[in-house]
C-alpha cells in the first residue's frame, strides 16, 4: 500500500513539475485584452526546429519551438506594421522592437521551448551572480545569412512571460513631457535612454522593473551623486560585483552617459 501511495505522489510531483516548466503565454493585444495560450493550445501548432547563431550563448544553438507569427496568429492577433512588440521577462525585464524594423531586417521571430543541444534541459547562462535557463519561452531570430548579424539591432529576451503589442507612442507623455525646455542633450538621452535603459529600469513607471525606478517619488540625481553615476554606469562591475546590470563603457560614449543623465535631471522636473 505504501509503495502504491509513494508511485502516486512522483506521478503527481512529475506532473506538477511538467506544468511549471512549460508555463501558459500571455499575449496582449492592442486593445489591451489579455489572451492566454496552454499548453493545449499549444498543440495546434507545428512543431518547428531551427539553428541560429545566438549571441547570448556567443555561438550556433539548436533550438524547437515555434514560430512568433503563428503563435500570434494562434491568438488571433495580426499586428499592425506601425505597432511595437514587447517581450516581458518573468523577472520584469522588457525587450521591444517596432515590426516596422523586424520587417527591415528580414529576420523571423521563432519562440524557442527547447534546446536541442542539450538533452537533460536548457543550457545555463550566467545572469548576474546566478546560472540560470532561458526556458521556458526563449525569442530567437533567423536572419536572412545565417553567419551575419542584422544592423538593426534584434532583441534576444528569455524566460518570456508575455507577448504584447502597442502602438510605439504609447506612454509618451510620461517619458517626454510636452515642453519647451528640452535641451539637445535631453533629446539625445531620451533617445539613448528608450534604447538602452528601459529594458530594465522605469521612469514615472513606464518601462521594466528589474532596477529600480530612476523618477518617482525620488529623481535618482537627488539622492546620487553625478559623477558616480557617471562611473557606474560605464563599469557596474567594478561596483558591485557579478552585477547583472551591463557595462556600457565599449557600447555609448562618455558623451552619451551625459546626455542620459541630462535626461533623468529634466525627468526630475517632470514626474509622474
């Protein structure tokens, strides 16, 4: 009897255990109507397989999965070629492209569920002080040449929690208030800002939530120092060790960082 009731809760546990790693996908449209796809749902689709040079893993991975088009299609969304897509991160992370530029660059979107490289899971990938998968939902590109990257800049976001589409001014007035105050540099920042930063931090709450919020109720110059700030987001690791926010001392110029945080003092002027 014991050992019937030992094999019931492994099944059990096993089943529980399929369903956390092969979570339901939430697809928002741009009316803001949440659609959830399963696993079940999931079933009607082809099965896919592709072999991308991927830049996170910095080499060729094989991956199963499928292809973003049809998973859109799944929910009856078909995007507008002026909107953006977001990608949300089960940690809060957003990544987003305009389709416009998905079309420019001739890369198609697949939605990886499994790394046929590995057959006992998903290949780790340090993130910050932590090795940890890119499962279950992980957005890879084709481009046209294999070997070549896009100049336009594709994004790679993983453990996706949810897909939404919206127009690209969406929260504008939040992030660039209506005024006649703003500077070149602040309209360089903003640029450099949207860019680069909001995939992780927000400003009057727009944008992603793995750093901390750099406006409300406190701007971030009011309590930081500038030349810190300066220095740290040239090297956070030489700061804060296994940091998992990136340097972007080889990717913007000093001249850059400034205008960014030109930008967050004009924030200052312009909270939510």
């Amino acid at each position: 009897m014991r050992a019937i009731l030992l094999i019931a809760l492994l099944l059990v546990a096993t089943h529980s255990y399929a369903k956390e790693t092969r979570p339901d996908l939430s697809i928002v449209d741009i009316q803001g109507t949440k659609h959830v796809l399963t696993e079940d749902d999931f079933r009607q689709l082809q099965l896919d397989s592709i072999v991308v040079l991927d830049p996170v893993y910095n080499k060729h991975k094989r991956y199963a999965g499928y292809w973003l088009s049809d998973i859109l299609t799944l929910a009856r969304i078909h995007p507008d070629p002026n909107t953006v897509l977001t990608f949300t991160a089960l940690d809060g992370y957003k990544a987003s492209i305009a389709i416009a530029d998905v079309v420019q660059s001739g890369a198609k979107a697949f939605v990886a569920i499994e790394d046929l490289d590995k057959a006992d899971g998903w290949e780790k990938l340090q993130h910050g002080k932590e090795w940890i998968s890119p499962g279950p939902y992980y957005l890879v590109w084709q481009t046209p040449m294999i070997d070549v990257t896009p100049s336009i800049k594709l994004p790679w976001p993983y453990q996706i929690a949810e897909i939404s589409i919206h127009k690209p001014d969406e929260g504008l007035e939040k992030l660039f208030a209506n005024s006649n105050d703003k500077s070149e540099s602040v309209t360089s920042g903003y640029k450099v800002f949207q860019q680069n930063c909001m995939a992780c931090h927000s400003l009057n709450l727009q944008g992603g939530v793995v750093g901390p919020e750099l406006n409300v109720p406190k701007n971030i110059l009011e309590y930081e120092d500038r030349k810190f700030l300066k220095d740290f987001i040239s090297d956070p690791s030489s700061y804060r060790a296994r940091s998992k926010m990136p340097a972007f001392n080889s990717t913007l110029t000093p001249q850059e960082i400034d205008d960014v945080l030109d930008y967050l003092a004009w924030m200052g002027k312009h909270k939510l």
